[in-house]
C-alpha cells in the first residue's frame, strides 16, 4: 500500500464531491493549462493530452504525489462542443443535442510525479437527448446555468430531464470523474481504495 499524497489537479467542485466518494484523503489544486484544441485534434485525443497536461501542470509542487488530471468534452458527429460560458452559447448547444445521441468524451490521468509515470485514459458515455423546445431549453438554461459543463448540461441536477436514455460503463464519467477507471489506476499504483485504514 503506497503513502503517496493524493492531488486532485482540478478547481471542479463536481469532480471533487465524485472523488470524495472514494473515502481518501487528497488535495485539490488548479492547473494551468490552455484548454484550446489543437486544429484537427479528435476529442479522445484532446481529453487525454489535456487529462495529462492537467496533471504534469501542478507536478512539480508535489514531487512525491500522485497526481489526478481529468478533462471532458462532448462531441456531436466529430465535432466538439466545450463550455459554453453564456447562455447563448449554451442555448445553442442545446438546441444542437436535441433529438440526437452526444458522446461525452472523459480524459483521466493518474501522474506518478516522482519519476513522471503517466496511465491515461479516455472513457466515453453517450447520452441521447430528447426532443426539446426552444422554450425548454430556455428554462432548463437559466435555471441550472450550465455554463462552465461541457455540452451545457448538469446530469447530477436537473440536466437528467433532458435525457430519453444514457450509454456508458460509468455515469460518474459524465459528472466529470470516471471512478470506475479511477479505482483500476489507483489500484496499480498501490492504493486499495476497500483497505482498512484507520
């Protein structure tokens, strides 16, 4: 069993409550790092260097840690949709998912700062979106203000009236946090998140 420090490098309180959930004890932590896509960049590609930078960002001011980068977008047929930031923007998004399946793509990054050692993964879950009303997505928009969720949504809220059916190995993933995966990295780093601890 490791004593490592655990570090969340993230500013998110949905992945922190997700990672609380697991019992640890950890740190959280902001990264920075530019979120921009690379041009042409696919959304495994970008949530998985992202996940990782996330990670290396905050490295050196916890040499001896393990260290959690997570990231998430969402894409329709190949195009990505990020944070909208506004509520046009998230309107239009809404209004972009209505009626058709959205695939939320989760970057995860379990970093040994130590010596650098990097497992990242890229988990998938995809949501199919009812048929909406403009006015509906209205309501929903000013009341959740989704604006810092990729896909402008919040599934842990009433994000979850939007939906006609979900597709995934993990619903945490859509929160932001895939604990299933998380569980299988940290168990290959040494941490038994079932051991007894005192």
């Amino acid at each position: 069993m490791t004593s490592r420090p655990l570090v969340l490098a993230s500013t998110s309180p949905f992945r922190r409550e997700l990672l609380a959930r697991l019992g640890l004890s950890f740190e959280t932590t902001a990264p920075d790092v530019d979120e921009r896509p690379l041009p042409g960049e696919s959304a495994e590609h970008l949530v998985r260097r992202l996940a990782e930078a996330k990670a290396l960002a905050v490295a050196a001011a916890y040499p001896d840690a393990l260290i959690i980068g997570s990231d998430q977008v969402a894409s329709i047929d190949g195009l990505l949709l990020g944070k909208p930031g506004n509520r046009e923007r998230a309107i239009a998004q809404l209004e972009q998912a209505a009626g058709r399946a959205v695939v939320f793509h989760t970057g995860l990054c379990l970093l040994r700062a130590s010596d650098g050692h990097a497992q990242v993964v890229c988990e998938p879950f995809k949501v199919h979106f009812r048929p909406l009303t403009r006015a509906q997505i209205e309501v929903y928009v000013d009341r959740e203000r989704p604006f810092n969720c990729a896909g402008s949504f919040k599934s842990e809220g009433l994000g979850i009236a939007l939906f006609a059916g979900l597709e995934g190995e993990d619903p945490n993933a859509l929160i932001g946090l895939p604990l299933i995966r998380l569980i299988d990295l940290l168990a290959q780093a040494g941490i038994d998140v079932l051991a007894d601890r005192p």
